[in-house]
C-alpha cells in the first residue's frame, strides 16, 4: 500500500476518487429519490403492509445466516488446507475448486431442481441454503488462502515444536488472525445470500418460506407496475447490507486488501 504526504496530493486523491464513486452513487440516488415519489414515506408504509413481510424478513435472516455459517466454516478449513498444508495434488484440488468459478447460477437450476426433489428438499430452507453457500465458497477460498498464505510460516512451525497439531493450530491461530478477511467474507456472503432473487423464487413455494427479494412481486401485475413501491421495498431490502457494512468497515476493508495482495 502507498502513502501520499503532501496535501496537495490527498486533495488530488480525493477528487480522484469521488469522481470514481459517482457513477456508483448514481443509481442509489436515482432509487431513494424514486422511492419517496408520489406518496413519498406512504410507500414504505405500503412495502411494510405486504401480508407476511415480517416473515419474509425472518425467512430472509434465517437464510443468509445459515450461508454465512456454512461458508465461513467450509472456507475457512479449505484455506487452511490449500496454504498451509501439505496436501498431495493441493494446486490441482485449487484450480478444480477455483474452476467453479465459471459456473452461472441459471446453469445450475435444472440440476438442483431434480436433485432437490429427490431428495425431499424441495420447498425447505435447505434448498436455497445449500447451492448458494456452494457458489460463494470458490471466490471467499481464494481470498482466505492469500490471506493465510502471507501469515508467518514461523507461527505454525512455533506451535507444532509446542506440541500443536493442525487442528490446533487452525483453532488458536488462523481463526483469531483470519478476522479481518472473515469480515470480508462475511459482507460478501450476505449480500450474495440476502440479495439472491432466482432461488427463492423457483425453490421455495410455500409463502411462508419466502424471502423478503420476492416483495416486489406484490406491486407488479398483468394491468400495474408500481414502480415508486418497488424502489420503497428495494430501499428497505438494502438497509440490513448497509448496517452490516458499516459495523465490519474497517475489518473488512483491511481483509479485502491483504486478502488481494499476495
């Protein structure tokens, strides 16, 4: 990372970078603006009036939570066994991990569809639970193992002379020094898991099991398109994103950037 002294230079960094968020806050702008137009703060009144919405936001939380659970715990045992440990064939389990990567969500339906049913999962938490935790853990891998990688081989080496075992070490080294790279993880995971539209609507059919990404549904008909209550339910959706961001900023930020930098 650089440093930039001078005052001119942090002014010059600034303009820089505001330039540079602008075509991102944009949008933002162009959606609260268009949320409070016509009935204005009656549009969210209307969003938080959609029978069931207090249990699709439930529905919502227990999701995203379980794929965060899922994918921190399986990311985290897969870092550590790529970086550290000397597993025969690692890089090659690596790169067929990685080539995951490529794989789009729609491509996946047909097959999780017949395996869902097949299974009895169809219609259940774990029918969205399952495939979106599998599609975040390639990217939230790859950036654990750069992070774990850059940690001092001398630590682990330390602990085993101590009589540590890797279970061990995994436990009261990697966990505790892996937190700022966690945080990333876990923002990148939530709004993956929070946001995701396609599973939910064709996985779960019972209204009590869905998600909090299908609200707009209610404004839009064969005749009507409300789109000022649209934009109110896509403001509200965005607001448990923003929380979290802001409560892990400075953690997340740092895990991104070690996590990158390899």
């Amino acid at each position: 990372m650089f440093e930039i002294r001078s005052r001119a230079g942090r002014i010059a960094l600034q303009i820089v970078a505001t330039i540079l968020v602008l075509p991102y806050l944009f949008p933002l702008i162009v959606m609260v603006k268009g949320a409070f137009a016509g009935e204005g703060v009656g549009n969210f009144r209307a969003v938080l009036g959609v029978p069931g919405f207090a249990r699709f936001f439930v529905n919502s939380v227990i999701i995203a939570a379980a794929v965060i659970v899922l994918v921190y715990v399986v990311t985290m045992m897969a870092a550590f066994g790529f970086a550290k440990l000397h597993i025969r064939f690692r890089e090659v389990y690596f790169w067929l991990l990685l080539a995951c990567l490529t794989l789009p969500e729609v491509v996946l339906l047909a097959p999780l569809f017949a395996t869902d049913t097949k299974l009895g999962l169809y219609d259940t938490y774990w029918a969205v639970i399952l495939p979106l935790a599998a599609l975040q853990v390639p990217f939230a891998v790859l950036l654990t193992r750069n992070f774990i990688k850059s940690l001092p081989d001398e630590l682990f080496e330390a602990a085993r002379v101590d009589g540590a075992n890797s279970y061990r070490g995994f436990r009261y080294l990697v966990i505790p020094l892996t937190r700022p790279i966690a945080a990333a993880v876990i923002i990148f995971t939530l709004v993956a898991a929070w946001n995701d539209y396609l599973m939910p609507l064709v996985f779960l059919q019972s209204p009590s099991l869905q998600t909090i990404t299908l609200v707009p549904q209610f404004f839009v008909g064969e005749f009507s398109n409300d789109q000022t209550k649209i934009l109110a339910s896509a403001v509200i959706t965005a607001i448990p994103e923003i929380v979290a961001y802001l409560s892990l900023q400075r953690l997340f930020e740092r895990g991104l950037s070690a996590g990158a930098i390899k």
